[in-house]
C-alpha cells in the first residue's frame, strides 16, 4: 500500500479496510507521525513501518561519488551530546532528501564530511539548510532532513561538501581536503512521491533485529570485512559492535604499531561515526599506557578510531572507554541503540 492510498482513506472506516497494512492510521498521523514501536528495547529494533524511497541522480565529483535520493517527509531523532530530540514533520515539509557520499574507487562511504542542500527554482533559493549526518536501516549512513518546496515542479539541487580535516591514510592521503560541490535536478511530482511503498512489519515489529538496507546501487557503509593486522578482540556497548587491531610495520600508521578500532551497527555492520574514545593499554608486562583514538579515514580499513603506539609494544588487552556516542541523527530502530555505553575489555 503507498501512501496516497492512505491519504485517500482518510480516518472513515480505516481500521477495517487498512487491515493488516496501517491498523488506524489517520490521514494526519499518515502524514506527519506514523506508528511507533511501544516498548521499544534500549537496542536496534526492526521498526513499525518501512517507507519507500527513490533515487533522483548520482554524480561525480572530484575524487566522491554522490547519490541523491528522496522519501516521504518523515521524523527522526537528532542527537546532541548523549541526548536525542524527536524532530517531527512540519506542515510545511514536502519531502524527505537523503544524499550518499562515498569514494568513486572504494565505494567507501565518507562521514563526518559537513554537507549542505541549496535548492533552487527559477532562479530563486527555495530552501537551504546543513543536512545530518543519518543512520537508517533501509538507506545505511547518509544526510538527510526534510524541506519545504514550492510546489510541484522542477529544481535544482546544490549538493555541497566540506573538506575533511581528519586523518587520512593509504590511498586517501591526498583526497576528500577540498570542498567541493554539484548540482543535480529534481522534479518533485507528488503522485511520484504517494507512489512510494509504505509497510507495516506486523510480528516482526520491536525485535531485536533490523531490515537490510534497500539495493539501490549505492553503498550503505557497511564496514569492510578486512584480514588486515592481527584482530585483538571484539567487545559489544550499548548494542553497537568493535573490533580492535594491531598493525605493525605499516608506512601509511607512521611505521609503528597502529592500534586500530573499527565501530558498526549489529545485524547489517553499518559503520558508527563521530564518538570520542578513550582507554588503557595493558601490555604483556603489566605496564598501562593511556590512550585517545582519534577518527581517521583509510582506504582499506574505511572509518575507523585509531592511535600510533611504541613499535615494541606487546599489549595483553585493552580497556576501551567510550566518552561520547555516536553524533549522528537516527531514523526508527536506531534512536534507542548506542547511547548507554558502558566501557569494554577487549583482549585475553
């Protein structure tokens, strides 16, 4: 069922005809608030509902691949620190816009670059705002938030991206420091829009689980399942799932030894940017050294928190703190997960 033959319905009769599809689901709540998952876990959850999506574009530019799409206007939760903010859909909200930002080599997804949407008509600025950085589970990590437009129609759409000012390694030395920035156009026709599918997950709702991410051709940033270093150990906190590696000897990590930690969604391993970590290194004669990873971009190992070390340290475990969550908004089945967070041994 799409959600024009929703709107359609309006609130008459809806309970029985919506059977087993959006059980009295109003024409307003439709719109702007639809079900919610009660007693939703404090962890990744399979949602009430999935909303179709489409693609507009994809483009290059400089050294990115791009990808625009768009859904119904809908909410999410935006977080601040350790604290999350319902943002709900305004009256004025047209329509949801999602881009994907990845390398054109890789296909590595580039977070915590700061993207941006100007949209155009004739001319004239319709709408313009910094879009969040998102984690969904049918569309991966992406920026999105939703707009007002002017109608239907045709636009045009400036897509811009920030130069990155983490560190960058392998192949990704020289690449992503500039900002740079495309334009792609958009008709929004709202029967296109009414068209998309939307889908209520019946008995699967509230379990611990997600849905996979829609194929759409472009890349969710899942993170890449690599034989790189020796594995020291895995930890979960607060649902979210890290890996911790050595690797030594390796140019690109100053020649040392590179501690190395990879953080992902459980279920479809979509990567968890933007934390701050910290810890304690225990090495194989009982010394501790503390530690603060930084974010950094490599070209093998993708979006990863990393620290040089002395070449001869042999460490015995690693205690790893988490001091600030992930600073990226959420789409439903991610707003509960990943904010309780408690500290984790990893290693023998």
């Amino acid at each position: 069922m799409d959600r024009r033959d929703v709107l359609r319905l309006g609130g008459a009769g809806l309970g029985a005809t919506l059977a087993g599809c959006l059980d009295g689901f109003e024409r307003t709540s439709a719109w702007r608030d639809p079900p919610l998952v009660e007693n939703r876990p404090q962890a990744v959850y399979v949602p009430a509902i999935t909303e179709g999506m489409a693609l507009i574009q994809t483009a290059t530019v400089g050294a990115y691949k791009v990808a625009l799409s768009y859904s119904y206007p809908h909410r999410f939760w935006n977080v601040q620190s350790d604290a999350r903010e319902k943002v709900t859909v305004t009256a004025d909200d047209s329509v949801h816009l999602m881009a994907s930002v990845w390398d054109r080599e890789t296909g590595i997804v580039v977070p915590s670059s700061g993207v941006s949407l100007e949209i155009h008509r004739d001319e004239s600025l319709v709408s313009q705002e910094v879009i969040y950085p998102m984690l969904s589970q049918q569309m991966g990590f992406h920026y999105g938030a939703n707009f007002p437009l002017d109608g239907e129609g045709e636009y045009q759409v400036r897509l811009s991206i920030g130069g990155l000012s983490m560190p960058r390694t392998g192949a990704f030395t020289s690449r992503f420091g500039d900002p740079l920035s495309v334009e792609l156009p958009f008709t929004f026709d709202t029967d296109a829009l009414y068209d998309l599918s939307i889908r209520r997950l019946g008995e699967r709702q509230g379990q611990r689980a997600a849905i996979e991410p829609m194929d759409m051709g472009v890349p969710s940033g899942v993170v890449p399942d690599i034989a790189v270093g020796s594995v020291l150990g895995t930890a979960v906190s607060g649902d979210a799932q890290f890996t911790a590696r050595l690797i030594r000897d390796a140019p690109r990590f100053g020649g040392g030894t590179y501690l190395a930690v990879t953080a992902h969604t459980p279920y479809n391993r979509i990567v968890l940017p933007m934390m701050q970590l910290s810890g304690e290194v225990t090495t194989a004669a009982g010394n501790t050294i503390d530690i603060s990873l930084s974010a950094a971009l490599d070209s093998t190992l993708g979006y990863h928190y990393g620290v040089p070390l002395e070449k001869t340290t042999d460490i015995e475990h690693l205690t790893l703190t988490v001091d600030l969550p992930p600073q990226v908004a959420r789409h439903d089945g991610y707003e509960t997960a990943f904010f309780e967070m408690p500290a984790m041994t990893i290693g023998q």
